[in-house]
C-alpha cells in the first residue's frame, strides 16, 4: 500500500509545483544580511546560528560575528574565549565551539576553502546532513535537499502525513520526499523558498493558506486537516531545578567559575553555584531556595571556603532543554580559606567579569547587582 508521501508524487508533477514555489520566492522572499552575498563561509556561519533559533534573534548576532570573523581564517585563528563572547545569548554554545573547531580544520586541511563535498562537509564537528545541504545548495546551487522544522511542517500538510514527525520511518520518508520535490536548477533558492514559506505562510499555528502559492498542491488543506498536522506523539515533561548562585567577595574581587567540558554553558564563565535539590538529602524536608546552612556547607565541600551568607533579593528563573531553573542568589562575605587545586577559576573586578564570555544568567545577574548597587558590582 502506498504511503501519503508516494500518492502525492503520484498525483503531481514536480516541475510546476517547484515553479510556483519559486515565482512566490522572488516576489516574497525575505531579505536576508546572509543572502546578500551567499558563499559557503556566510551560509555555514548562518546556518549553525539558525538552528533551534529564530530568525529575528540571529541577525543582529551574525553580523557582529561576520564584523569579527569575515572569513573562515580569521575565524580559525581566534580564541575559542572569544568566539564564545560573541556568541552569549545565542544559546547552545556547542555550536560555537564545533563551528571553530571545523574552521581550524578547514585552514589546516582544505587550505582554507570549505569543502563543496558532501563527503567532506559531514566530516566537520557540527555539521550533519541538513547543514551541509544548505550549504551545498544555497552557495553552490547543489540539488541537495534540506530538512529543518519549517519544512518539515510543511511537507507533511503538503502530504497530509498523519504519522509521528519524530518517528524514524517517517522522517526518512520525509527527507525522500525533499529530495524527490528539489528541482535541478536554482536549488538553493527553491530550499530557502521552502524555509521562508514554512515560515511566514504554513505556520504553526494559523497557517495562512488563502495566502499559500502552493494550496492548490496541498492534501491537508483539501481535507481540511492544516491546523492537526504535523503530529507528535511524544511529550516534553519538564523538571524543576533550584539553584543557588553564590556572589563570593573578597578582596573587592568576585570569584567566577568556568563551566567545564561536560556541563551546561561549557566554556562559559559563570559563578559558582548550588544545586538544592541535590542537596535535599542532607535535610530532613526539601531545601528552599537560598538555604544557607545547606549552601555554606556545599562551599566548604566544593571550593574549601568559608563565609558568611546574606540573601541579595535577586531571583531569576530560566529554562535549559527539559529544566525550568529557579535560581536565587546569595552574596557571601567574610571569605576565608583557599581554593582547591584543579578548580578552574579566578578571581575578578566586576570590570573583568563583564569582558568574559559569560552566561546569559551570570550576565543578567551581573546586571541586577549594578542596579542594586550591592557590593562592589
């Protein structure tokens, strides 16, 4: 029995479809900084700054990182400190720090010239088969196909797919589906047509179909079932995290810490903190939030210092993947002892904590200590 993605490669024929997606895209299309002069170097920059992040985000980001880096040598030759200071805010730091990595190795094994092999591009840290096809197929004009949450919502009303989006079968059928629709010519406009139509037409919700160049090739909207699909079977069950984060001064100094290789933010700097749920064990209830026996008891043990707490008022809450994080602050003074061997941190003026390449938390915190004007922030 044939699937939904088969029936409708029966029942429409490619080269209009691709026509009309076109057409819409030179009328409509966005305009784009990472468009206006679209080599591999920009295109690579941009897309790993795309992904889980939204458009409007991006732009001002990538023109500051382009200001900076405008080539892949001159990105290779940087810091990775650097690099990451650029990136705070963007989130998901690991694609800044896979993005240099693959720079250094594009300057050391390909001369400099990102690799318009398929082959190759995949071999880079941080770039998997939807990042090498956009780059392929918008630098290069490549008919490779594409597959990112856009057009992944798209195809599957263009189909009236009712099968799990997250299932591997399906997904596989979808990627066979981009790559039968892509057309031989001007493949890179045609996969950004896609993106921008995912994006400003068939959203997530209220999809504007009256609007749609393509209704006329869409199943959902024939049977009336846009706002249903895509589907998703599976669900997101969030944890509740509450931390601690601990101002410790001394000196007219600020002790910040450097997230390691294996933690959230690695590579950033933040101040230290306190889990308290996993110090729920050591109390006989559930810890609150700014516990401070708990907290100066976890500072002995993990740095081998000791101080006094005071409560600062400040609280931020955030989310990190499936965490909602409620984070209090704590200003500890009175700081005796020596830190621990191996720990990898230092202590800084406030001036030199905003020059790091901090966390968005660590930085909104920073900012909430100037406007209270607490300690020497």
């Amino acid at each position: 029995m044939k699937d939904a993605f088969q029936c409708w490669l029966d029942h429409h024929n490619t080269g209009p479809f691709g026509r009309a997606v076109l057409r819409w895209f030179r009328k409509h299309g966005r305009k784009l900084p990472w468009r206006e002069s679209p080599d591999p170097y920009r295109v690579w920059v941009s897309e790993i700054m795309l992904q889980q992040t939204r458009v409007e985000t991006v732009i001002a980001y990538y023109q500051r990182f382009l200001k900076r880096f405008p080539d892949v040598q001159s990105l290779a030759a940087a810091g990775i400190d650097e690099v990451l200071q650029l990136w705070e805010g963007l989130g998901y730091y690991r694609r800044a720090r896979s993005l240099h990595a693959a720079a250094r190795i594009v300057v050391q094994e390909y001369a400099g010239q990102v690799p318009l092999v398929p082959e190759d591009l995949l071999k880079l840290p941080g770039i998997g088969r939807y990042t090498a096809g956009a780059i392929l197929s918008i630098a290069n004009d490549q008919r490779q196909p594409i597959l990112e949450g856009n057009t992944i919502r798209l195809h599957s009303r263009l189909v009236a797919c009712q099968q799990d989006i997250d299932d591997a079968k399906t997904r596989n059928r979808l990627w066979s589906f981009a790559d039968a629709i892509i057309p031989g010519k001007h493949a890179g406009d045609f996969n950004q047509a896609l993106m921008d139509l995912g994006s400003t037409i068939c959203k997530q919700s209220g999809p504007d179909c009256p609007n749609c160049p393509v209704v006329n090739f869409c199943a959902a909207f024939r049977r009336g079932s846009q706002h249903s699909i895509p589907r998703r079977n599976g669900r997101v069950i969030y944890e509740d995290l509450y931390e601690t984060a601990l101002i410790v001064q001394r000196r007219k100094k600020i002790l910040v810490i450097q997230r390691g290789p294996d933690e959230w933010w690695s590579g950033l700097w933040d101040f230290p903190r306190v889990r308290l749920n996993q110090l729920s064990e050591k109390s006989p209830g559930f810890p609150t939030p700014g516990d401070s026996q708990l907290v100066r008891e976890n500072l002995l043990e993990q740095f081998g210092l000791r101080g006094k707490s005071q409560p600062t008022g400040i609280q931020l809450k955030h989310a990190v993947t499936r965490y909602r994080i409620t984070l209090e602050c704590l200003a500890i003074s009175d700081v005796s002892g020596r830190i621990k061997s191996g720990m990898n941190c230092k202590w800084q003026t406030p001036g030199q904590i905003c020059q790091l390449a901090l966390t968005t938390s660590a930085r909104r915190i920073v900012k909430s200590l100037e406007q209270s004007r607490m300690g020497c922030m």
